[in-house]
C-alpha cells in the first residue's frame, strides 16, 4: 500500500512516498481506512518526534475513516463504522488505530472536519482542562491564534465560556477569528503585548496562556499571567528552546508552569485522556457549539505542498490531506 514518510535529510524533515505491506488489525487495534488526515506542524519539526540525520518513521498522526477490520478483544466497533483518531502513519491507504483512541466520527462533521480533530483536540483539552483548568469567564491568551491548533484553543475555550485574547501577524486573520469568538486580537508577531493585556482584563493578567510559538514568547507570556495564573508549553516552532524565567513572578503570583507533549508518555497514558474528552468535547462537536477550521484540503499525491503551506503560516486553522479515492 502506499505510504508516505517523514525522513531527516540535510538537516530537515522530508516527506517521501513509499510502498510498504499492509497492515492487519492486532489485538487491541482498529484497521481504518484512510477518508483523510490531518497536518501537524509539531511532527515535523526536528526534536519533536525525529532526531537524528537518516531517521524515518511513518507520518501522519491523526485521521479519519471507515473501520475495515477489528482485531481481537476490540468492543464498541464493527467493519464500516465511520471513526477519527490518533495514530501512527495517517498520511497512508489504510492505518492501524488503538481501539481506545478512536471516536465515532459525529454525523455533522465531514471526513476532512473530523480528521481535523483527534490529535489537536486532545492536545488543546489537556491544556485548556486536564492541566490548564480553565473555567467560564477567565481569559485565555494564545500567541499565534491562527495556527491549526491556535483556533482549535479559540474554539474550545469559548465553548467553555472563556474569554480569549490572540496575537498574528494577519490582521485579515484576527478579524475572521473574530467570527469565532475571538474577543481581542493584537497584530504582532513580536512580544510586545503585555500591557495591552493588562490593560484588557483590567490590570489583573490572564489565567491561562498557550505557547505554542517557543522561547521568544515564553517571558512575555509570563509576564501576562494573573495571579495563580497558568503557562502551558506546547512547541517551539521559533526554534527557541530557551528563555529567561522571572522567578520573583513565578514565586510572588505562584504560578504554574507546565508541559503539553505525547513524546514520552506511552499508549496507556496517551489513551487515559480519550475518555474525558469523548465525555466533555465530542458532544460540541456533534450539536455544532464547537465547529473545526479546516483551511484547505490538498490531494493524497500533494502532502509536499500542504507541508510547505504549512511551514509558510498561510493557513488559518487546520490544512488536510485527502484519502486515496
């Protein structure tokens, strides 16, 4: 079957396409057929996931499709069940998937809707409730709202009854996430926003910041945390992986720090954030309250292309990849 791989050459991450056998269903383990699959910036920035010159793995980390085969001891699932999840190797034909990352597709969302979802979602719930805590009526700051995973925050927060605050160069974009909620949005790519932060929520700071920009973010997203106020790291996509930590602020406000990343955690521990997310989120989803961007949805054969546009920020939201027809 065909499937591409992401590979360290000269440097960066490359994408080629390779064919390799198929798969078949494991103990434990949907096989799906791929509808379609969503980017992710993380997966293909070095350190993230690959690290060495030569190393390879398959890529692609979330999608959506038509259950083909269960494997055994697997429940809730049959043959032809529409479904979107985490896995390993999306960007293919078909994809093995654990049977306790997979979610009924809601009948509202199309294919590249719900492959828009899985990775981003779980990643944005950990943040925002399992660690970030955020609750209806605190203010939530995202530097580089426009990302795929800086709207999916957008629209969760708000349908948690957050007010949020975001950065981006595109004033065109502040103004269309406006639509979506967006109840303030500062044109900037640099970090110069935190009195009109304070002056927003009234001298106190924000409750919750998301970076997901990296070190050249990371002191000005503290300086606008409020008091008991919460920074979660998410990515570098600056390349920045260190900055200055203000520790008279860190201690007098008693804020928390925290890190949002699946490298090091295994199946069990990854698979442990599905439930509260089936139970809190997808039903969002299914009635309409939460509603996934996708920017632009490119043909199996142009992952090269959708990767760039990607890499070039001129997206707004999540940028897809369609199934083989």
């Amino acid at each position: 079957m065909k499937s591409y791989w992401a590979k360290i050459t000269g440097g960066k991450i490359e994408v080629e396409l390779r064919d390799i056998p198929r798969p078949e269903a494991g103990p434990g383990q949907l096989l799906v057929r791929v509808r379609a699959a969503g980017l992710n910036r993380g997966e293909f920035i070095i350190g993230h996931s690959l690290q060495a010159e030569g190393s390879a793995k398959a890529a692609g980390m979330e999608a959506a499709g038509e259950v083909v085969a269960c494997g055994a001891g697997v429940t809730g699932f049959k043959t032809g069940d529409p479904v979107m999840g985490r896995c390993s190797g999306g960007f293919a034909e078909v994809v093995l998937m654990d049977a306790r990352e997979a979610m009924s597709k809601p009948e509202r969302l199309s294919w590249e809707q719900a492959a828009a979802v899985p990775l981003t979602g779980l990643v944005v719930h950990d943040m925002l409730v399992l660690q970030g805590q955020l609750q209806a009526g605190q203010w939530l700051l995202i530097p580089g709202v426009s990302s795929g995973l800086g709207v999916t925050a957008l629209t969760m927060a708000k349908a948690l009854g957050a007010k949020v605050i975001g950065t981006s160069g595109s004033q065109a974009k502040l103004d269309h996430l406006k639509t979506l909620g967006l109840d303030l949005g500062l044109c900037t790519r640099q970090p110069d926003f935190h009195e009109t932060v304070m002056q927003a929520t009234g001298g106190k700071g924000v409750n919750l910041v998301v970076n997901a920009v990296g070190g050249t973010m990371f002191a000005e997203s503290l300086r606008c945390l409020g008091f008991q106020g919460r920074l979660a790291v998410v990515g570098y996509v600056d390349g920045v992986l260190h900055a200055e930590i203000d520790l008279d602020a860190l201690h007098a406000k008693r804020l928390t720090l925290f890190g949002v990343s699946n490298k090091l955690r295994n199946a069990d521990m990854k698979a442990a954030g599905v439930p509260p997310f089936k139970a809190q989120i997808l039903p969002m989803l299914a009635d309409g309250r939460i509603v996934p961007l996708v920017d632009r949805v490119l043909p199996f054969e142009q992952l090269a292309e959708a990767k760039a546009a990607m890499e070039a920020a001129q997206h707004m939201g999540k940028i897809v990849l369609a199934g083989l027809p």
